[in-house]
DNA sequence: ATTGCAACTTGAACGTGTTCACTTTTACTG
DNA sequence: CAGTAAAAGTGAACACGTTCAAGTTGCAAT
C-alpha cells in the first residue's frame, strides 16, 4: 500500500526516497539498484520505503511523472509561440528525448515493466490512467494550438494515436546508440513531417473511405483498451 | 549457461522441464510458477532446471519456438492452396491468435518480458534472432506466394512489417477481454483488408512521394534495430 | 576391467523484492 | 499537560530466481 504523506515529516521521507532512488537508477541502473540502497541513502529503513511507494516499480511511475513535468516545462515557449502543426509536433515529440536523455541508460530496463500488460505502470492500466489522460491532453492542445484545418474525427482521435506515436519514439530512441541520438532526432523530423502531410491528403477522394475505416478502426482500438 | 542435451538422457530430461513449465504456466501463471515447482514436476533438481534454461525467461523463449511451429503447421495447407493477398494475410494472422488461444491466460504476463530492450527474450535482441529471422520469413512468402503485383520496394520492406504488425496484434488480443476473443478477430480482418487496400493504392501519384519516404525510413528504423 | 573425461545432477547458499507485527513519533483533543 | 489515535518508522523473516562447487553417471579408449 502506497500512501501519500500527511505531515512534513512524511513529505521530507518520501523526497528523499525518490530522489535516492533517482540517483541510483542513473549510477547503477534500474535492476543492480536495491531497495536497500535506496532507503539507505534516503535516510529510511527499508520498510519506510514500502510505506510510501507500493513497489520498486511504482517507483519508476513516480519518474514518470517527474520527466512528464519536466517536459511541460520545456515546452512550453515552444506552445504558446508556434502556430505550424508540424513544427509544434516536431519541437514537443524532440523535447520529449531530450527531456529524457540523461535518464537514457536506465530507460530500457523501465520499458520492460511499461509494456508488461501485468503491471502497474503499463500505460493502458488503472495507476497510470491519469498520468495517461494528462499526456493525451498535451497531444490535443497541440492540435487544437495549431492553425491546420481537420476533420472532426481526426482531431478526436489523433491525440490518442499522437500519444502511442511519442511512445513508439521513446521506444526507437531506448535503442538508439548513435552520437547525440542523432538518428532519434532525424526519425522524428520524418516522421512528423509525413504524418502532417497524410494528414493533409486525408479528404482526398481516393482515401476518404479508407480514412473512415482507419478512425473507426482506431475508435474501437482505443475503446478495448 | 544453457546448454544442449549430447545423451538420450539430457534430451530426456530438457523436454521434461519444458513440458513441466508450460503445464505450469497455463495452471498457475507466469509468475506464479517457480522454477522450483517446475523442476519438481519435471523430476529433476532445481539446478538442473539452469544447465538446459539459462533463466526463467528462456523457458519462455523455448515456448515461442513451441508455438511458431504449432502456427507453421496449421497454415500449411492455407498457403499452399490460396493466392489472393489479403485472404493469405488474415488467415495467417488469424491462426497466430488460433495457435496462441490455450496461452492466453500467461500471456500478458510473457509480452512484457519480451518488450523489455534488456531482456535477453527482447525480439530485437540476439537471442531471439533465429526466431525472428524464421518469423520473417514466413511473411515474406505470404507476399511471394500470393498474386498481388506490388512494387520490389515494398516487397523488400513488407515482411519485417508485417512482422512488427503480427505482435500489435498479438498485444491487442493479450487485452481483449470479449468471448471467443471476437474483437481481436474482427480487428484482424479489418486491418488486413485495409493494408492490401492501402498497397493498392501505393502507386497513385498523389502517394508516390510519401511511399518513398515512407520506405526510406522503414529501411531506417529497421536497420537501427 | 580400469581409467579418464565429459555430460549430467545436486541442493545449500546468496541477494533480491516484499510483507508484517511491532515500536516510536507526531499532532490534536479535553 | 495527559491521553490517544493516526502517521511514520523499523528490521527480521519469507519466497523467489539464480549461482556454484561438488558429486554421480555412462561410455569410449586403453
């Protein structure tokens, strides 16, 4: 049982545990990080840390939360300036690994747990439901920022399909080795500009069936999950 | 270390292990099934449960190679007897979930494992690349052996997607909850007429342009993995 | 038959994440 | 201030996956 803290006293504890856990995960790791590590450089006893955080995992949803901040940070100039639906999805998706990068090396072994369908942190799951909507959000005031002209179906769906397309990124980017994550970075730069441009086809006579089957398709995908 | 029986006996005695965790996972679950438990019903010590399974997880492995055979079998006679694109394709992927169904329950618990970019299960990785290899293969003679006409740019790109498609799927039936796993079905059917109804279209003029760019980054992203 | 050696087997021991019965501290009430 | 209940904190104990040094088996060569 994981509880939030009701006195300082308890805010002071479950701070520190994070942030030791923080600085072990990018020292050593996810996995040769121990709990008793972390309740050893926080400051707590082992115990105290199952207290605070129902397991090593919620920890990692903890992380989350904190880089998801980070990013809103970062991009916000980026939001209240751009008006191009390219360049908005193209500078929000680059924040989000740049955001990430120094947590870069830990971030694979995180992933795992994320896609496990049997844990708490998978996104399509109960804990991280309202981590989810918060990011599905952003996806939408990036469209509804911008000054392309869609359909009403698309703005519906495509924050849902943008937030599966920033994790199908950080995926890409968790096995990117090259310098500077160059080719993360050229691989976003592609794929925005192409989606926006398919985008732009999608009343095209030829696609419009297509385009109705692809959104109902996506609803009912979306719904099941 | 795992290792490949040289007697009778080893044989013996690897498939014993194997048959104890499968029985054990579909009974109990993934992790509900301790390798001491499995070691017990094999008849063998847990020690030796580690000179044929370098791991838990290679059990796992051992289990994918189970079932691709299980998929192998029950679409022979399917390949061999029809030629149209989209009937190959979602016969096919509809016997993966066929093949998959009596696995079902452990399933989930299984994906996230393979998911993780550290696991050596992980389908990028190099354990797994004889399976992968094998499993790409069979797209790519669903495509040769079907009568579609499609460019030789998509033909070379089309396996490894179709690959990475047939686990979307499998990720979706993981979560599907509907009797029968209908909607897993249903989904199937569309998105495979939608493909071959989209590579149709993959010559118009107005696609000619994205289909490039489209393929040059498959070839990207597909190279980096 | 004896030896030698590789294949195979064993289970105690280690470090891990997690649990829980218990103690200590804190904050509030009369 | 005394009392008390909630909050915070504790560490021994548990079950697990995994390792390893040592043991046993079977067979080919001498």
């Amino acid at each position: 049982m994981s509880l939030l803290p009701k006195t300082a006293r308890g805010e002071h504890s479950r701070a520190a545990i994070f942030e030791a856990a923080l600085a072990l995960f990018q020292e050593r790791g996810y996995e040769a990080t121990t709990m008793r590590a972390i309740a050893e450089r926080a400051g707590v006893s082992l115990g105290s840390s199952y207290h605070y955080f129902a397991s090593k995992e919620h920890l990692v949803l903890e992380f989350y939360r904190h880089t998801h901040q980070l990013h809103l940070v970062a991009i916000g100039p980026l939001l209240a300036r751009e008006r191009d639906l390219a360049a908005r999805l193209r500078g929000v998706i680059r924040a989000v690994v740049v955001t990430c990068e120094p947590f870069h090396a830990f971030a694979g072994a995180i992933f795992g747990t994320v896609a496990n369908p049997v844990s708490p942190l998978n996104p399509f799951g109960k804990d991280s439901k309202a981590l989810r909507d918060e990011v599905i959000e952003l996806y939408a005031e990036v469209v509804k920022g911008s000054d392309a002209r869609l359909p009403d179906d698309i703005v519906t769906e495509l924050p849902t399909l943008l937030w599966l397309y920033q994790m199908g990124i950080l995926y890409f980017w968790i096995f990117d080795k090259s310098p500077g994550r160059l080719r993360t970075l050229e691989v976003i730069d592609q794929t925005t500009e192409l989606m926006v441009r398919l985008l732009g086809l999608a009343n095209l006579p030829v696609l419009r069936g297509s385009r109705k089957k692809i959104l109902s398709l996506v609803r009912s995908v979306a719904q099941g999950a």
